[in-house]
C-alpha cells in the first residue's frame, strides 16, 4: 500500500460547520475505526481556524482514495490535494540505492 498526505480544506464556512457535525457524529460513533478494504487511517489533523487539516493514511489507489472521501466531496464542498509519500525507511533505502541512471561495469 502506498502511503498518502492529503491536505483538505473547506470552501466556506458554512460546509464547515456542517461538516465538523457530521465528522463529530462519525467519530464519536465509531465509524472512522471501521475497516475499509484497500484503505487504513493512520491520523487526521485538524486546524479549524482556516478550515483545512491534514489526513495521513494509506491505500491501495488513489481510485480507493476517491471512493473513500466522496462522500466528503460531494457534500461538503471539501478540497483534497493527493500527495504520495515516503516513510522514513523508505526514504533511507531510496536514498542508499543506486541511480538507475548510472553506468555499470556491465553496460
């Protein structure tokens, strides 16, 4: 699975507030723990004085991605930025491998 950073952040206000119940019912409910296949919340950041956050998580496709915050999208006028990252360790072995650019005594 790939990991993913997404900014998201509101439209106006109003979807905003709208949408801060929703996610309050959702989380006190339980619902953000649930399973989704192809899809696992690592951690979501709220910064409500702008209205935007940060959501870490990974998935499978970015098709699994729109699938799971549509709902999001759709009613609550929400923009999401897409980013694939690296973990730490991934960065380190990328970082220590050779370029595939680079000339070998073979080639």
């Amino acid at each position: 699975m790939q990991l993913y950073v997404i900014d998201w952040s509101f439209q106006n206000n109003e979807d905003q507030l709208f949408a801060t119940n929703e996610f309050c019912q959702f989380l006190s409910e339980g619902k953000l723990n649930e399973s989704i296949d192809g899809f696992e919340l690592k951690f979501i950041a709220h910064t409500p004085q702008n209205g935007s956050g940060v959501i870490i998580c990974y998935s499978n496709s970015m098709s699994v991605l729109f699938r799971v915050l549509r709902m999001w999208r759709e009613n609550f006028n929400i923009e999401f930025n897409f980013k694939p990252a690296l973990t730490n360790e991934e960065l380190l072995s990328s970082h220590n491998e050779k370029s595939f650019w680079l000339k070998t005594n073979n080639g």
